[in-house]
C-alpha cells in the first residue's frame, strides 16, 4: 500500500536495525532468534511510539492544534515520547499518568520515564488506578479550549487508525530488510498492549501477503480480550489504507500466559528475560512491555513451540529508560 498519502512527520531514525541474538539462540538451544530494534527510532532514547507519532504530530498539525494531551501508566513510554516530541515541535503537552500498580516506591513515582518527562517540561497530573483515562482527557480539553487553547488528544499508546500507520509501514520495513538479507522469517513475536503495534502490524503483513506468523505477548489484557480489540483496530486499519486484503480474526493472536498479576507488575519471567538479554546480548529490555514478551518468546522456545531451524524476529519495542522506576528489582547490589 502506499502510505505517503497520508501526512507524516518524519523524525524517526528509520529504518530500524534488524540483528541476528546469536548468543540467545545458542544459549537456548533453540531457533534461530533475530531483533528488530524499535528502541532505537531516536526520539527520547527510542521505542516503538516514535514510530505512531510520526502520523499522529502530522495529524495534529494539520488540524493547528497548539496543544497536545496523552495518557498511560506512571512509567509510560509513549508519554516520554510524546512529551519529547511536544518539545521539540513547539507544543504545550499534558500527560495524565495513572498508577495501575498502586505502587509508592518514590523511584517508581519520580524516577525513569517520569523523571524524562519533567525533563521535556510536560504538565503532569497523578491519578488512582481504575480511572475513566479517556474522560479525564476530554475533560481537561474542554477546559483549554475554553482557556482558547486548541488541544489535540492522542489515546493511550498512540494506539487508533492513525497512529497504527507507523506499524503498517513496520511491516513494509521489516519484510524489505528480510529479503534483502535473504532472511525467511517464519515468526514475529512482541509486546502487545494498547493494540496499536499489533493492529499496524497484522494489516501490513496481511495487505503485502508476508505470510509471517505474528504472536503478541500480552501485557495486560486476557487473551480473548486483546485479540478482540487488536482485530477491531487492524479491521479500522486496513479499511483506512484502503487495503483489498482480507484479515481474518484468525490473524490476530495474543498470548496473555506471562502478564502475571497485572500490568506493570513484575514476573520473575521478566526479570530473568531483562538480565539474560543484557548479559548475553547487551540489550536493555523494560520491565512492563519488552521484558515481559522476552519472557514469554523464551518460555515458549523452552517448551519447543518453535522448531530449531526456524528464525524468529523479536521486535524489541524499546522502554529501558523505565528500568531506573524498578530499581529495586535489579539493584540489590547496589551500594
């Protein structure tokens, strides 16, 4: 499909690394295990957000807003991006941070992405976990544009029609640097969260009939749940591009067996996927979304899901800037 029809910032370092993780695949004795690194788009040290902003700044833009409001956890990712690229263009940015952890760890309230966002000179506002996010959003745009502000709002994860573009074109990205490697990718495996990755993803891989298996390790939601709301995403998706190629519900697949107690709550599956792939790789994964799909693609080559001589790309959706918020979990031997 093509995408230059619709209006783009271009301000992600693209394209994105594409590296084989030999030390991995030896290390598990199983397929052949390559990453895409989408921690390296540039923006704010990086992270797959970068790549949805590129369409949603252009987005916002156009309609001359002056103002941009976002939401997501206390450790968000794509409120430091967001508020990075607020910065830089000139916007004022509000983040509505929710605390779905309930943690008061003062790193975890103050510290990592929080500390960036201060940096960037966001306006910050702290509410409880179980908050309506989205109503909070549309009440605080109605109070700018009465104070004759134009605000512009991006959803959590920069995760609607728009912002799944930057995904759509991941696909076209990451299928070109495959052939050009001369690498048969058999499966692709992340993060899956607020859906828009995954729904950018399965419309490009479908429109340019990949034929590449996609798997998100979900973060947050049951398996029935996510898989239905990334479908309805993708279906919004494909119906924007205008792309003629059918998505199946069967397309859409979530595995939500490594979430563990809830959002933004630590596994021992992540700690041990955040520390494997630094010590062996010299990779940074997050603690909420790379970490936790790491967990969950060793844990499946662990119990031979893949077959050995398969290759399988790991889209490495970026986030380390977090770790400093979980310091307690990796900084025992700090003195």
């Amino acid at each position: 499909m093509h995408l230059a029809k619709f209006p783009r910032l271009r301000f992600a370092h693209l394209p994105t690394p594409l590296e084989p993780m030999a030390n991995l695949s030896r290390l598990l004795d199983g397929p052949n295990i390559w990453v895409k690194r989408d921690d390296c788009t540039g923006l704010a040290g990086g992270g797959n957000k970068t790549r949805k902003l590129e369409f949603l700044m252009a987005d916002a833009e156009q309609q001359g807003a002056d103002t941009i409001i976002t939401q997501g956890a206390v450790q968000s990712n794509h409120a430091r991006q967001t508020a990075a690229i607020a910065a830089k263009l000139g916007y004022e940015c509000y983040l509505l941070l929710e605390n779905r952890t309930g943690s008061d760890d003062p790193d975890f309230l103050a510290n990592g992405n929080v500390l960036l966002d201060d940096i960037y000179n966001a306006r910050l506002s702290d509410f409880p976990a179980g908050t309506d996010m989205n109503q909070e959003m549309l009440s605080l745009s109605e109070e700018l544009r009465a104070a004759g502000k134009k605000p512009y709002i991006i959803p959590g994860g920069g995760s609607n029609r728009i912002g799944a573009l930057g995904y759509v074109n991941a696909a076209y990205e990451l299928v070109g640097q495959c052939n050009d490697q001369g690498l048969k990718v058999d499966h692709i495996v992340h993060a899956t969260g607020s859906t828009g990755t995954q729904a950018g993803l399965v419309t490009g891989l479908t429109a340019i009939h990949s034929g590449i298996d996609l798997m998100g390790i979900s973060v947050r939601a049951p398996k029935e749940a996510q898989e239905e709301n990334v479908y309805r995403l993708a279906c919004e998706t494909a119906e924007f591009i205008g792309s003629s190629a059918a998505l199946n519900r069967s397309d859409v697949v979530a595995n939500s067996d490594y979430v563990g107690e809830g959002y933004g709550m630590p596994t021992d599956g992540m700690i041990e996927a955040v520390e494997m792939t630094a010590r062996h790789e010299s990779i940074l994964l997050d603690p909420v979304y790379s970490g936790k799909g790491m967990a969950g693609l060793i844990d499946l080559v662990r119990q031979g899901f893949y077959r050995r001589e398969e290759n399988i790309v790991f889209i490495h959706t970026g986030g380390a800037q977090a770790l400093s918020g979980y310091r307690s979990l990796f900084g025992q031997r700090v003195v």
